[in-house]
C-alpha cells in the first residue's frame, strides 16, 4: 500500500513538473509570435539649411586685394553680377568690363583648360556716381591659372558708400594658350552681397573693345601668333602653272587664326604674285570678308600670312573660306616648276581637328545661308522635283577616263551634293529626294524618314523639327528592307498621307505594289575624256545639255576630289573642284538659271564668282515665276571665268 502511494505520488509530481514545463514552453511560444507594434519609430526631422553668418570677407581683407589660390568657399550671400569670358586678353593686351556694383565684391578668375596653365594680371579699379575718373583699388598677380588649379579669387569692400561702377581689366600672362579659345581663355565672375538673385544679372561691357573685333587682319609673320601654340597643317595643295587666270578656293576649320605659307619651286623668270582672300563663317552662315593681301610668292618664302578674326562665333571650329587667285604663276614658257601652299591653324590638343577641308566637312561650308524653319509645301516650279521622293542617276563613264573605283567616288560626291542641297532648302518637303537610285543601287537618308504614326483624327506622315538649319544626314546604301523603309511601306492606304503615298510610289510598295507607276525623275551624267555639247570652248567645265543630262569636261580639266588624297579625275591643266562642279549642276537639274546678282549663289554663271547657297540660291528651288529657272530648250554651260 504504501509502494504504492509512493509511485502515485511520484506521477502526481511528474505530471506537475510537465504541466509547468508546457506553460513555461507555451509561454514562450506566445512571446515569440506576439504581433509587433504598429507604431512607427520616431525619427527627427530634417533641420533646415542653415545661412552661414558671420563676415562675407575677413577684416584683414576689407581694404585689400588679397588673392586666393583655388576653389573659394561657396557662400549663398552672394549674388552674381557678371559672368564672362575675356577671350581677347593677352599679354600685352587687356581686356575689360565695367559692372554697376554695391557692397562687398567677390571677383573669381578661372580656366576650364586642363592641360594648359598661365597666370594672369588682374587690376580692379572703382568710379563713384558723379566723377569722371577711375580709381584704382588694386592690382595682383595670379598664381598659374589652369589645370589642376584652374580657379583664383579675390574679396573685399568697395570705398565710399553706395553703387558704384567696378572695372575689372584683366591680362592674360599665356595669352590664350595655344588656340587663344575656350577652354584656354580666362573667364570672370564677379559677385556682390547686394546683387539681384542669380540667374537676373547681365553681362558686363567692353568699353575698349579690340580692333580686331570686326573684321579681323592679315599680316606677314614668322611664326604662330601666340609662342605657345603649335601649328597643324591642314590643306596641303600643289599649284602647276597654268595658262591664263586661275582660283583655287578651300574651306578649313581652323578656329580665330588661320595661316598661309607658300613654297615656290623652281626657278620663275617672270614676277610670281598672288592674291589671297580671306573670308569667316558668321554667326548666320554668311561669309565674311577678313582681309585681302596680294603678295609676291617669293617674298611669303620662310614666312606665313596671317588672318585673324574675332572670338564673336564659332570658336575652334570656325569656318574659313580661302581664296587663292594669280595669273598663271606669271609666264608659263618661262616659268619652272609648281607653287607649293600650305594652309594651317593652331592646333587644339585638348579637341583636335578633323581635317575640315575633307569629305564630310567640305560639303556642309557650301551653305551660306542661316535662315531656319520647318520644311514647307514648295511652290510650284520648273521640273518633277518639287513633288518627288525618289531620283533616278545613270552615271556613264568611260573606264579608260575613270575607272571603277573612282566612279564610286563620284557617285559619292553627286549624293552630297544632293544632300547639301536638301541642308539648304527651305522649302522642300520631308520626302523631296528621300531616296536616290544610282545605276541600280538604292539609297536613302534615314534620319529624314522619321514617321509619325497616324490615329483615328490624323494620317500617318513624314515630321521634322527644324529649328535651326542643320544637315540632315548623310545618304546610306539600301536593299528595301531596312525596318524604315518597311515602315513607310506597311502603312494602310487609308491612313497615309499624301507624303507617305508619294514614297510608296516611288519604291513600288504598300499601296502601290505591282502597279505600274511613273518613272521616278532621272538624272544622267556622262564622264568622258571630251567637250560638252555646250561647245568646243575650253573655257566651259560643265554643261547641262538638256534637263536631264549633266557633261563634265574631262579634256580641258581635272576635277579634284574632297578626299584630300585621292587622284584627280582628268587630265586638263586647269584644276577645279568636282564637288562645287557637281553642287551648280544638281542646282540646275533642281530647276534653278544662273544667278548673277553680285552675291555668293553658287548658280553663278562662272566659277571665279560662284560660291555658295546664299539666301537668294535657297529661295529659288521652286520659285514662281520662273524667272531665275534654268531653259530645258539649250544647252547651259558653266565657265571657268567669266569672257572677256
């Protein structure tokens, strides 16, 4: 009995022991899956950005010019007043500006070059309201501004009370660096603790501006106009003697300075001149005159002839056209040997130039006109290319003449010239010469066929934004099924534009598959070693004998390529450019007479005056009436110069 209360005692204790064990266990588990508090955890707000306080400018500096090597301390309390960049202080010459300011003034002089450094001269002078003559604060010699350090400041309090007009001259100690443009010229910011918020101030004035400003000049040199610029050639050209006159005109890409070198060779009997011309790209496209210079070659021997021009546009792509002229380099019985000439700038290491008289670049120069806007409906005008998308071109020529390879580069130089063309024209539409087919092989601008997918109020059709004129591409080589070109075919009938139905057309797809369409416009061109139907007078390039047939003279000349190593084509003595050739034709093919007005038109019935697509050239693809517009009856020739 009591064994047996011992054992039941026991189990009582074990079944104890495991209830309490279970609530410490359940316990446990409870704790471990109590639900979090939603509450979330407290965190401090942002404070808001402090104003800094205390002086603007340190005691020991309120009466002084004490300059600062580097980045200054950013400051909100300061508001800028002017912001500029003084591209035409040099060495010898400052450049200054006159800013009305109150206050305490903060003047920064910084380069953006990071490879070239140079110190500068900074002198601040000070005129109150109601005297003549300006006072001077102080002036400082900088550290070396550029590269790494590219940053030098400068504050202090102005005397008096009130406004007051601040003139800042600052001297440039490396004088522009190699190219005397950004990034190596110095730029100026002046702040004041009185100025309007940033982003309200104008820019200061030159009152003393240099002479060079306008129209820039020439002048016999020895060397580059900065000692530490390095001169790059750009246009190496070789002149023959010629009989009669002869013009040789180049564009180069040389930024504000560009040179001219000459090398006779041989011995010249007769005087040996000639004339050259400088002209700059403005800010509208249009040529400039630089400057003019006729000059013995002899004496230009070991030196160069320099044209600089102002910093007012372009920067180191400037544009130049230069225009070499002579008679003959004298007289050609007696003279020996050739005229070696040499075209350089200054060379940029920091953004080298591509060789700018080359392919790509020499074509874009022939458009001299800067007026911008939306492609618009032609008027009605003389030929089908005003209302068509596709241009058909049989070249023919003799492969003796020219061979294979060099048709390609022909064929090259017809299709840029189509697209300089379609740069400078105003009112052509989107798909006028979207595509060209050459003996065959098609080809299109893709960056021109860019389509707005029609909706339920609005068709399908071709847009482009023009808000400045800019070239639209270049021609590429096609098969029919480029993704674009599918696009523009897969468009319904119903939703495509009169522009999109017109593409079709001439690519015999989407609405117009397997129907019989009419030709697209055709151009024909002959390549052979013989006059044109225009006449047998040596003095005529080119010819267009009807609307559709363009002759070159291939016996008188020889026509040089934009490629600036590939051979010519001809065999004449006198030498002209293919492309400016190829430019004046397709102008006439376009529906466009000669025009000699005075201006630049590269419609001129002569090559010693024709240029470039000036605003009258461009104004006259699809002018009604037709007044300016080629004859389909005759034969219309181009000439060398203009009859005596």
């Amino acid at each position: 009995m009591t064994q047996f209360l011992d054992i039941k005692t026991a189990l009582r204790a074990l079944l104890l022991a495991v209830a309490t064990l279970s609530s410490v266990v359940g316990g446990v588990q409870a704790q471990d899956y109590t639900a979090p508090s939603a509450k979330l955890p407290q965190v401090d707000p942002v404070p808001p950005p402090s104003i800094p306080t205390g002086p603007l400018v340190q005691l020991t500096e309120e009466n002084a010019c004490v300059g600062h090597q580097g980045l200054g301390p950013y400051d909100p309390r300061w508001g800028i007043v002017m912001h500029d960049t003084l591209g035409d202080a040099t060495a010898t010459f400052a450049e200054r500006r006159d800013i009305e300011v109150s206050g305490l003034i903060k003047v920064e002089v910084s380069r953006r070059s990071r490879t070239f450094k140079a110190p500068a001269l900074l002198r601040l002078l000070v005129r109150h309201p109601g005297k003549d003559e300006f006072v001077e604060l102080c002036r400082v010699r900088t550290g070396d501004i550029g590269g790494q350090s590219n940053q030098y400041w400068l504050a202090r309090a102005l005397p008096g009370v009130g406004p007051a007009t601040l003139r800042v001259e600052l001297f440039d100690l490396g004088s522009g660096g190699p190219t005397g443009e950004a990034p190596y010229t110095l730029e100026v910011e002046v702040a004041s603790s009185e100025a309007p918020k940033v982003g309200l101030y104008g820019r200061g004035t030159n009152p003393d501006p240099p002479a060079t400003a306008d129209h820039g000049r020439c002048g016999l040199v020895a060397g580059p106009a900065r000692p530490q610029a390095r001169l790059e050639v750009a246009r190496a050209i070789d002149i023959r003697p010629e009989p009669g006159e002869w013009l040789r005109l180049e564009y180069i890409a040389a930024g504000r300075n560009i040179y001219l070198q000459l090398e006779p060779s041989g011995e010249h009997k007769a005087p040996l001149s000639i004339t050259v011309k400088f002209f700059r790209r403005g800010a509208n496209f249009a040529f400039e005159s630089a400057c003019t210079q006729t000059i013995d070659a002899r004496e230009l021997k070991g030196r160069m002839l320099l044209a600089t021009s102002s910093a007012g546009f372009g920067g180191p792509g400037q544009v130049w056209r230069v225009e070499l002229s002579g008679s003959g380099l004298g007289n050609v019985r007696e003279a020996k040997g050739g005229l070696g000439v040499k075209l350089l700038r200054e060379a940029d290491p920091e953004a080298p130039l591509t060789a700018s008289s080359g392919f790509d670049s020499g074509a874009s120069a022939y458009v001299c006109h800067g007026k911008s806007g939306r492609r618009t409906l032609p008027r009605t005008g003389v030929g089908a290319f005003a209302q068509s998308a596709m241009l058909r071109v049989e070249v023919h020529a003799d492969p003796v003449a020219v061979a294979p390879a060099m048709q390609q580069k022909v064929v090259a130089h017809l299709l840029r010239a189509l697209e300089t063309w379609r740069d400078g024209c105003r009112q052509c539409r989107t798909e006028n010469l979207l595509f060209v087919k050459v003996n065959g092989q098609l080809y299109w601008l893709p960056q021109a066929a860019t389509m707005q997918q029609g909706d339920g109020k609005r068709k399908s059709d071709f847009f482009e934004i023009r808000s400045q004129r800019m070239p639209q591409g270049v021609y590429e080589k096609a098969s029919g099924n480029e993704r674009g070109i599918q696009s523009i075919c897969l468009v319904p009938e119903k939703t495509a534009s009169d522009s999109i139905l017109a593409a079709q057309k001439m690519l015999g797809c989407g609405a117009f598959a397997g129907v019989m369409s009419t030709p697209a416009p055709k151009m024909l061109l002959t390549l052979k070693p013989k006059r044109t139907a225009c006449g047998d007078d040596p003095n005529i390039v080119a010819c267009e004998a009807d609307y559709e047939l363009i002759e070159l003279n291939l016996l008188d000349y020889a026509f040089r390529l934009l490629d600036a190593d590939a051979p010519q084509i001809g065999s004449g003595g006198r030498t002209v450019d293919l492309f400016h050739v190829m430019l004046h034709e397709v102008g006439h093919w376009l529906g466009i007479g000669h025009i000699d007005d005075g201006g630049n038109s590269v419609m001129a019935s002569t090559m010693d005056t024709s240029r470039c697509i000036d605003t009258v050239t461009a104004d006259a693809i699809g002018a009604s009436p037709p007044s300016r517009q080629a004859a389909s009856d005759k034969p219309t020739a181009f000439r060398f110069k203009a009859q005596p």
